[in-house]
C-alpha cells in the first residue's frame, strides 16, 4: 500500500500578480457526515456524541426579550399546539410577508422555551450561506467546540452536538431562500467528479434526530410541504386593527385617541436623507428601535452592530428607487460601495476576523454596483472577497462572487482585459475545488489561450494558466499530458523567475508529484530531496509548504519500500501540522492516513486499521462520500482488512468503491481500473478464479488503452501477487 499525495494547488486568485495556492497538497472542505474532534472536547463517531458538560442547557439569542410584545393570541395558540415541549423530534414553521411579525412571535416562543432549565436554545439568521455560518460559529463557541474548525467540518459538528442534547429548540429565521437549503434543487451530473460540492444544501446541517424542535420563519409560503410538512406551516398574516393599535400603543406608551387612528404614521420624511446631524440620525435608530425594525445585536468586543429588519431595507430600496429619487438611488450606492471597499481589509490571515464582519456588506455592496456605474471597482472588491472564501475553503460562496466580478469584467473592461481573464482564472480554480472538472478544463483552456494572446508565453500569468491546466489534467489521471506541461512550466520559471525563487521551487514539487504518480520514484525522490533545502532556507522550518515537502519526500520513499524512513518523517509531519494547521486540517487529515499506510507495509495491521477507520469519518465530514480522497481512504482500509484475510469485509468496501469511482472519475481513470484489480485480486483470493479471471481481462484491457502494453502487465501482475494495487497521488 502506497501513501497518496495531492495535486499541486497553483490556483489563482485575483488581486495581486501572481496569487496561487499551496503548493502540492492542499485539499478542500465540503461534505457531511457525523464529526469527531480529537482534541477531546467533542467525539461524534455516528451515535457517540455527548455534551461536555452533561446536563446543561446553552442559550445562543441575539436579541433580548421584547417585553412588550403584543400577545396575537392566535397566533401562540396555534404555535404551542403544533410544537409543545415534548421529548420527540419536531418541526415547524411561521410564514408571511416581510414585517408580519415572525421574528417577534419566534422570539418570544423561544424565551418561553427557556423557562424550561433543561432545555438548549439556539437562534440562527438563515439568510444566506454567510450569515448561517456566522451563527453557526457562534454557536460552536458556546458550545466549547475547538476553535480550529471552520467551514463544513465545522456546520457538522455543530449539527451533532446539538441533535445530543436531550432538549432543545433551534431557530432558523429569515429562511427566505429555500433553494438555499436544498428546495427545487436537481439532481448534479456524473461526469467528472461533478456533484461533489453540488450535492450540498444548508439543510444537511440542520439537527434532526430523535429529540429536539426546529423552527423555521421564511416569507415563502412554499416552506410548508418542503422544509416541513405541508400541515406544519403556520401563516402569520397582517396584524389585526385591535393588534396594531395595541402595538402603536405600546410604542408610544399613551393611549390612542379615536381621532389620532387614521393619521398614526412615522413621518419618515423628516429625515433629511443629506443632513449629517448625528442627533437626527440617532433619533432615526431610536424610532426603528421602538418598531423593533433594528436591534443591537450580541456581539464581543467593544464593537457594536445593528440588525435591520429586511421590510425596512425593502422600505428604503423601493423608496429610492422611485422616479424622483434616482439620483439618491445612485449616490447611496456609490456611497456604499466605497465605504465597504474601503473597509474590507487586505489579504492576511490574522485579519480573517474582520473579513468577517464585512463579507455580506461586500456582497451585497457589489449588487448595486451596476445603479452607480461602479462595476469596475466593484469586481476589484468582489476579487478581494474571493481571496477571503479561497482562504476559507468556502467555495459555495465563492462561486457567485466569481461569477459576478467576471460579469463586471467583462461588461466594463472587455473580454481581453487582464483583470477579466483573472476573474475567468479564479472561477476555474472554484470549479476544479468543486470537483467539476470538465467545466474547470474549459475554462482554463480559454484563458490559456487568451494570455498567450494577450500576454505573451513568458509573463508569470501566462505561465500560472498553463500550470493550472495541468493541474486539472493531473486530477483527471492525465498524467502524460500533466507532465508535458508540467516540464514546459519549470523551464519558463527557470527562465524568467531563475533557480532559486519559490515559484520555480514549487513547480520542481509539482512535476515531482506527476513523476510519482507514473511509478517514477527515484526521480521523485531526487527532486523531493532537492526541493527540501531551499525551502526550508527561504520559508522556514513550519511553512506548510516546507512541510508538504517532508510529506512528500516520505510518500517516495514509502513506495520504494524504505519504511522506516517514511515512517520516521511521517510523525515528524503529523507534529508539524497540528501545530501549524489544527487537528482537523485536511493535510493533517493525509498525513494520518499516510503514516497508516506505512504500518501497514511494516505489518503493523492494528495500528494501521485504527488509524484507517479515524481518517474514513475525518474524510468523509471534510470532504463528502464522492471526494477522491474520501474514496482513497475506503480503499486504504479495504486493503488492511484484505491482508488480514478478512475477505467479506474487504470486498463490501471494494465492491462500494469501485462504484464511486466509477461514478465519480469516470470508467478509464487510473483509480478505477485499480479498483477493479483490487476487487479481483480479493476475488481470487476468495477462491472464486472465475469471476477474478474475468475482471482481470478487463483491466488489462483498459491499462493497455490508458498506460501502455508493458507497464500495464506489470501492473497487472502486481495486483495478483501483492493482494493490492499501488497507490496514485489524488
């Protein structure tokens, strides 16, 4: 069994010259599955979760009790019926038009819920992708999960803590995006890997399970026979007379005369949209406050921020977009774009915080561009909120905002500009980490072509296109045609860049990879040893790409049987990585499964099997079922049960992977004709010679068309003496 490496990461991302990814082992986040965090705070290996501290209750609201809240009867009556505090699993949901009044009676039944000191409330702004995951990150903090997950990993830990706990409510409110979670949603497509990020919705992180209450408020009336049953969906329409004026009342802390009831009305117009007075302004926040149209939110820190109610965002969108306002319309979205342009911090990790802040402003900032004219400076602030989700591993969210600054791109600057093409680069990058690989090759081809048209053969952007390219050839098993460009690649950053800059220290890493990958491993292992140096020198002992080298270097020696030494550096990288990266990183997630890999080649089939098993849930929550790295694990721990002659178990999961990867990477990709041996190989071991026979054909047949006659006998003969195929690099 051979460790596997990754493909090199040379994405690039919009914003500065040259921006790419990290180097040769780099790995994406999506997926679900159930979560387990090593560090002990929390283990989630299907029906094992449990609280940290047993028996006690979290609270996760952002807004206090409304004290005043008007009591519609009806409304609660219906509510508590439909979800009365129970040890079963139930759902519900509160729909309307905006300013109905759904979020106030939501509030208020949570902290009636709360009376109850056993039982969990946690409230969730389900707006978008954003805004679930803020909350969601709030939540983890309460619930003392570890502070290195992010993305789904962490949205999945989440989910099966909470589902837990014995009691508790979850509140998803302003849920107005059902397709968000998955409503309407088709089925994705077979080719290429495509469907491994596609197949995700918000929905499969949201707690289900044998206890606990969900909540949902959404405009969409369509909620009821979707997200909950068609019988679950309570319709919170239009306050009544005696409502509203018990609500005006209430506001205004006085009684309403009979000749004051038809002229009640907050003159909105009094405030003078350009007058700078600080005093109106506050007196404008006070007012929305009294009408619980904005709130201040709970927040750390000394910073404060303010929640509108979207009914008076709608309000002031459609008042400004009103024939006589026109001009306000464009100057408010000027003025926005430049704050919020000014505002989103530059490219740095320690500045991820405040990238956070500011993300759904940018987003939304961007959408207006096109009423000011500002399409331009809007796709440079979009870009730079693609650097953010590219460092988050959030490529959902990525895809739009890379689809958007091209948009602006090429509308405003033309197809050949190069902040266009950048933009055509980065959504190319973002299909290819989604593993859509057909729609990535397409992409990366025309940009290709349209820098050496427009940029020449030896500019630097030039030559991260034809990397990229081979980037995606090499996770599509094109390992010639990887390996041509890859060659072609180092000699330009040779060239241009000279011996010793870490672009073209990098590139030695990446064709390194490719010559592993066609069972070159002595040359491997030359350029591995070689690159190991220079980075150690130019970035330090921690850089990750320093220590992706180690790790490299390990995976050559393993595959040339030198076990020992694989082994010796292999624990070296796992120290390494936990401390620079987290516990749950998924080049940490790599490295656990290498070392595995190396006990098991030393006959340490315990240790390996352990090791195995621990990676498969890791993946699987990282990465999903389809990812290529998900299916290698299954079939790491296949082969550990084949070896120990635990036949019918290893065939299950050889029988499992043979499907996916079929599905996934196509019936001709390396990995799936080394499926196919691996379930004839324990075929024959089984005794049934006449079914491993035919499979056998099989393979040689398609090795002859894919590798060649001699290194496909090779192979072949390979898989029917060691009981196990070799490992490529994913």
């Amino acid at each position: 069994m051979s460790p596997s490496l990754s493909e090199s990461d040379v994405d690039e991302q919009p914003g500065t010259a040259s921006q790419h990814g990290n180097g040769n082992r780099q790995f994406n986040n999506f997926g679900t599955g159930p979560q387990k965090n090593v560090d002990g705070n929390y283990f989630g290996s299907k029906g094992d979760q449990h609280f940290v501290t047993k028996n006690k209750a979290f609270r996760v609201i952002p807004s206090p009790r409304n004290e005043d809240v008007i009591n519609r009867a009806h409304i609660f009556n219906q509510l508590d019926a439909l979800l009365p505090p129970t040890s079963e699993y139930q759902s519900g949901a509160l729909w309307g038009l905006g300013g109905s009044g759904k979020t106030q009676v939501a509030l208020e039944y949570a902290y009636r819920r709360s009376r109850d000191p056993a039982c969990s409330v946690f409230w969730v702004h389900a707006d978008n992708e954003t805004t679930f995951t803020q909350d969601y990150k709030a939540i983890a903090k309460r619930l003392g999960l570890a502070g290195g997950l992010d993305g789904p990993e962490l949205l999945m830990a989440v989910r099966e803590r909470i589902e837990a706990g014995s009691c508790w409510l979850l509140i998803l409110d302003n849920a107005d995006n059902l397709t968000a979670f998955g409503v309407g949603q088709t089925q994705p497509g077979k080719d290429q890997g495509r469907g491994v990020e596609e197949k995700y919705s918000l929905y499969d992180f949201v707690p289900r399970g044998s206890a606990g209450t969900v909540l949902w408020t959404s405009r969409d009336k369509r909620i009821g026979g979707s997200l909950v049953g068609a019988k679950r969906a309570i319709n919170v329409a239009r306050m009544t007379d005696a409502e509203a004026m018990a609500l005006l009342e209430t506001v205004g802390n006085r009684k309403i005369g009979e000749g004051e009831r038809d002229g009640c009305r907050i003159h909105a117009e009094d405030i003078d949209s350009e007058d700078d007075d600080n005093e109106v302004l506050h007196a404008a926040i006070q007012v929305l406050q009294e009408f619980s149209f904005l709130h201040l939110r709970a927040s750390e820190g000394t910073s404060r921020a303010y929640e509108m109610h979207k009914l008076v965002q709608d309000a002031t969108q459609y008042a400004l977009s009103r024939r006589d306002r026109r001009e306000d319309e464009v100057h408010f979205s000027k003025l926005a774009l430049r704050v919020v342009t000014d505002l989103f911090p530059e490219r740095r990790r320690e500045l991820w915080g405040e990238c956070e802040k500011y993300v759904v402003h940018a987003q939304r900032a961007g959408e207006w561009a096109e009423l000011c004219e500002g399409e331009i400076e809007a796709s440079g602030l979009l870009s730079r909120v693609s650097n953010y989700m590219y460092d988050r591993g959030r490529w959902r969210e990525k895809e739009p905002v890379d689809k958007r600054a091209y948009e602006f791109g090429r509308k405003r600057l033309g197809e050949k500009h190069p902040n266009t093409i950048w933009s055509m680069a980065s959504l190319a990058t973002t299909y290819r980490k989604q593993g859509r690989y057909e729609e990535a090759e397409k992409i990366s081809v025309e940009v290709l072509a349209l820098r050496r048209d427009v940029l020449g053969e030896k500019l630097p952007d030039t030559i991260w296109s034809m990397a990229d390219l081979a980037a995606t050839y090499h996770v599509q098993g094109r390992y010639e045609e990887t390996e041509k460009i890859k060659v072609e690649v180092l000699a330009l950053w040779r060239d241009v860049l000279g011996e010793k800059h870490p672009d073209t220290i990098r590139s030695m890493a990446e064709l390194a990879a490719t010559y592993h990958n066609q069972g070159k491993y002595k040359e491997a292992e030359k350029i591995f040893v070689e690159v190991l140096a220079p980075r150690r020198d130019v970035l330090g002992e921690k850089h990750p790409d320093m220590i992706r080298s180690m790790a490299e270097l390990a995976a050559t020696y393993h595959n040339q049987g030198k076990y020992k030494e694989a082994e010796k550096i292999f624990v070296e990288v796992l120290v390494l990585q936990r401390d620079v990266l987290g516990e749950k990183y998924p080049d940490m997630i790599r490295s656990m499964a290498e070392l595995a890999a190396t006990y098991h080649n030393q006959g340490k089939y315990k240790e390996a099997e352990k090791i195995f098993v621990e990676v498969l849930v890791l993946q699987r929550d990282v990465l999903g079922e389809k990812y290529p790295n998900t299916i290698w694990s299954m079939a790491d721990l296949a082969a550990t049960y084949h070896v120990q002659g635990r036949y019918e178990e290893a065939e299950k999961i050889k029988v499992e992977v043979l499907a996916l990867r079929r599905d996934v990477l196509g019936e001709k990709h390396p990995d799936t004709i080394g499926s196919m041996a691996d379930l004839a190989t324990t075929y024959h071991n089984q005794g049934r010679y006449e079914e491993a026979g035919k499979i056998f054909v099989e393979v040689l047949t398609l090795r002859r068309d894919v590798i060649g006659a001699t290194l496909s006998a090779r192979a072949s003969r390979h898989d029917l003496e060691h009981g196990e195929p070799g490992h490529d690099i994913p």
